[in-house]
C-alpha cells in the first residue's frame, strides 16, 4: 500500500485572512499548505513597523469585546496574557475645542448639538443599532438614510463633517450600508449610547499576532514562502492549477486567493472572476508618531474641523501601556485616499510636515522637539469602497478557474471590515475548500 498523499493547496498572501485561511486548512489535516507572500514578512495591514529603536504597529489595531473569533485565536495562540483591556474613550475636536465623549456626563455637555438634537442622536443611534438586515441601508442614498434616522440638523451638524474629515473626497461614496456596520460596531464596545467603551490592544501590538499565527502554521508543517510575489495563477494539466512567481512555477490542486480585489485581478485573466464585488478601494497614509509625552487621555479624537489633513488622531499608548515602548507615546495621524488624492504623489517629508502643522492646530502646545521618532506609512488597499445604493454582493468564493477560490475584504460587506470579520471570513472560504475537495487524495506508488 502506498502512502496517502494530501492534495496540495495553495493561499495566496500572507496577511490576516490568509494565515487564518492557512492554519484552517492545514488543520484539517488533508492538505499539503504552501502560503505565498510577496514581502519579507507576512501580516499585510498587521505588520510591525521599526520606529527608531521601537517595535509597533505599522497601523493602529484595537479589539472590541464582540470579536470572539479575534479573542478565540489570540488565546489559541498562547496570547491571552498579552490582550489588555481599557476604557481610554474618545474625544471630538471642532470650533477649536477638544472634548471629551466618554460618559453621559460628556454626552450632556457636549457642545456641537443642542439638547434636542442629541436626543436625535441618542435615538438614532439605539435604532439604527437594532436593525439587523443590512439590505435596509444598502438600498438608499447615505444622506437620505442619514436624515430619516437622526434627522437634518444632526445629519449636517454631525455626520456630514465626520464623513467628510474621515473619508475627504470618498465621503459621498461612503454606503450607509458602511455607517450602519460601524454604529453597530462601536456600540458592542459601549454600555449606553454614550456609554464608556471597552476596548481590547494586543502587547505589544497586533504583530504578536501574526508572529504567533505564522509559527503555529509552521509547527503543522505548512511552508510559508516570504519574498514570493505570485504574477499570475493559470489552469494546470490534469486539473491542477498553476502559480507563477517572479523565480518559479509550482503545480496545486487548488488555490486560495486573499488579496484585495484589485490584487487578485492582477493575477487572475479578468473574465475569470465572479463579478459584483467592489472593486475601488481607498489607500491610506499615516504619520506615525513616537513621543516623549502623551497628547491626550484619548484612543482616538474624532474630528469636526473638515479643514485639518488627517482623519483622526489615534494614540494607542492609552490602551497599550507606553513602558512597553521605552516610555514613548505612540500616535497616528491616518489619513485615508483615493487613488487621485494628490497627497499619494508628495514625498514623506512634505506629508510629515502637513500634518504635523495640522496637529499643531488642535494642540497649540505640541513642539517638534516631542517627537523622539517618525515615519510615514503607506498602504494602497486600505478598505474597499461599497457604492451606494448598490446591493450587496454575496460572497462566494468561486472564481471561474475550477480549483481557484478568492476570499478578501471586498467580500465582507455585512460588517465592518476588521480582523475578526476576516477571520470569520477565511474559514469559511477553508472550510468550502475542504468540502468541495473531499475524496481528491491520491495514491502515491
Ligand atoms: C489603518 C487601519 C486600521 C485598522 N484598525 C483595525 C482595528 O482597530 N481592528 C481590526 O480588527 N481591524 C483593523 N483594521 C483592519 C485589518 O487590518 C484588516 O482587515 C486586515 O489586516 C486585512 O487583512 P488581509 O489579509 O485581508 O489583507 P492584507 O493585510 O492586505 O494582506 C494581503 C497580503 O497579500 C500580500 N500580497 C499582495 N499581493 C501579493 C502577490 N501578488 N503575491 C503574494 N502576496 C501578495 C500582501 O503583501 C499582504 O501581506 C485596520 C486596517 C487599517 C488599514
């Protein structure tokens, strides 16, 4: 008798999804995993980032209680310790002042709406919270849903600034499919409309994670091959499937794509994806910041100043404890791009000092001798962009390649994009892959 030999399976890309793909399907113990990664490291969005002589995050990555596929995993992985817990909250800048939004103590001070149209928004929020089928806000305009749930003065007063400091040029195309995703999100993190939240940081950043997650993968003997970039995926002989590097070619019997849709239509002939999904992404950039002191007691400052370059202001310091980064106080001053943006064209200084100007604006203390360490981080496909009003695709993992499956963001159009939703993704694109490929082992002389 000979050896059973497992079908070979192929994931594409090295970030979330993929290694949760990967550890999915290697588990199962029918397959023989190789995953592909075109930089020196895996983890995508994940990645650690050098800063000086500190390790962080290369972008700001919280988790929220209601992420138990991101919890499950962090614990599988013998990372529970590492997963602390606060209630650093936010704050709102506009008109020049900086407040706080923690308690419902802030919520009846807070001085951008009148009394009555914070009731509007209080209720706006619980309704909008209760509904359940995302189809309902998918299908109108995003002013028009805006206004039937919290009415036209909090609409204009509230969210059209907030859309337009977070999105900038992309806010109309912002689906309330999205606000709707996000509302409910945050409300999971809150007790109360305008409840303190409860927010989860993984020490010492999110990195730990995929480190972790790659060396569980490798222990269950899949390859993972860095520096890999895959240039083209292509029908093999005898069913198989064939992907191309930039060094080699190598046959599978079926492959699992996860990058973002523009990627994966890079490397699959066009007629051979399952159209529907959104194909437009938004890029983002960010400052990223080590200080000698802390800006504010705030995880993250909303802004209402459409005028100020950057969306938001995130220090992840207050809810990472800052001795993990030698004393400094990390902050990030992301801001989210089209592809036209002209801020992709400028160089990294001409973006540092733009923002480092605006940030001057909202703490008018903040000296350029605080910064003990800077770097400015690029990423192309941030988060994809839903239309608005246009129905939300299924995800179906087929592509027209028999063999070849595609899960990625594009697909999560039910939820807001994050890692647990990734996750949730991935082993439901491994789990279909392992279905449909049952009874494929071979014989091996
Ligand atoms: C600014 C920011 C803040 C965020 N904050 C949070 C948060 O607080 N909480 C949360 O849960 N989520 C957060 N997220 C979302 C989370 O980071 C993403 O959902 C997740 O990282 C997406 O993972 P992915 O594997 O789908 O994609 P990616 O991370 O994009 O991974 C794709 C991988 O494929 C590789 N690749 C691309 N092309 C090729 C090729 N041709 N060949 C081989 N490899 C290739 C890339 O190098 C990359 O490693 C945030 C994201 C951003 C950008």
């Amino acid at each position: 008798m000979g050896d059973l030999l497992r079908p070979s399976m192929a994931v594409i890309g090295g970030g979330v999804t993929g290694l949760a793909a990967a550890a999915e399907l290697a588990g199962s113990g029918r397959f023989d995993v190789t995953l592909y990664e075109r930089n020196e490291r895996v983890g995508g969005h994940c990645l650690g980032l050098q800063l000086d002589r500190l390790v962080c995050d290369r972008f700001y990555h919280v988790v929220l209680p209601g992420d138990t596929a991101t919890i499950n995993w962090i614990k599988e992985l013998g990372l529970a310790a590492n997963l602390v817990w606060s209630r650093a909250g936010s704050g709102f800048f506009g008109k020049g002042r900086l407040v706080p939004l923690e308690t419902a103590l802030d919520f009846l001070r807070f001085p951008f709406l009148s009394l009555p149209d914070k009731v509007r928004l209080a209720l706006g929020i619980l309704r909008v919270s209760r509904i359940r089928d995302p189809e309902d806000p998918a299908s109108v305009s995003t002013e028009d849903w805006l206004n039937g749930h919290f009415g036209p003065r909090v609409t204009e007063k509230i969210w059209k600034p907030l859309l337009r400091s977070k999105w900038g040029d992309a806010a109309p195309r912002i689906s309330a499919a999205f606000i709707w995703a996000s509302i409910r999100r945050l409300r999971g993190a809150r007790r109360g409309p305008a409840g303190r939240e409860r927010l989860g940081a993984l020490r010492p950043g999110i990195h730990a994670l995929i480190e972790a997650a790659a060396g569980g993968l490798r222990e269950s003997g899949a390859h993972i091959r860095v520096s890999c970039r895959v240039l083209g995926i292509e029908r093999g002989d005898g069913g198989s499937v064939r992907v191309r590097t930039e060094t080699d070619s190598n046959l599978h019997h079926a492959v699992l794509v996860t990058l973002a849709e523009p990627e994966l239509r890079a490397i699959l002939p066009a007629e051979r994806i399952v159209s529907g999904r959104p194909t437009a992404y938004l890029g983002i950039l960010a400052v990223v910041l080590a200080l000698k002191k802390s800006l504010s007691p705030y995880y993250v400052i909303n802004l209402l100043d459409e005028k100020l370059p950057f969306t938001g202001i995130i220090e992840t310091t207050n809810v990472l404890p800052a001795a993990d980064f030698s004393g400094r106080h990390l902050v990030y001053l992301p801001k989210y791009t089209t592809s036209g943006d002209p801020l992709n064209g400028r160089s990294d200084d001409d973006v540092a000092g733009l923002f480092l100007a605006g940030l001057t604006r909202v703490f008018p203390g903040f000296r350029e001798s605080d910064i003990a360490a800077m770097r400015v981080v690029r990423a192309p496909f941030a988060q994809p962009l839903q239309a608005p009003g246009d129905p939300l695709p299924a995800a179906d993992f087929h592509t027209a390649i028999p063999g070849v499956y595609a899960a990625n963001t594009s697909m999560i159009t039910r939820s807001l994009h994050n890692i647990d939703a990734d996750i949730r993704l991935a082993r439901e694109a491994a789990r279909t892959i392992v279905r449909e490929t049952a009874g494929r082992e071979t014989v091996h002389a």
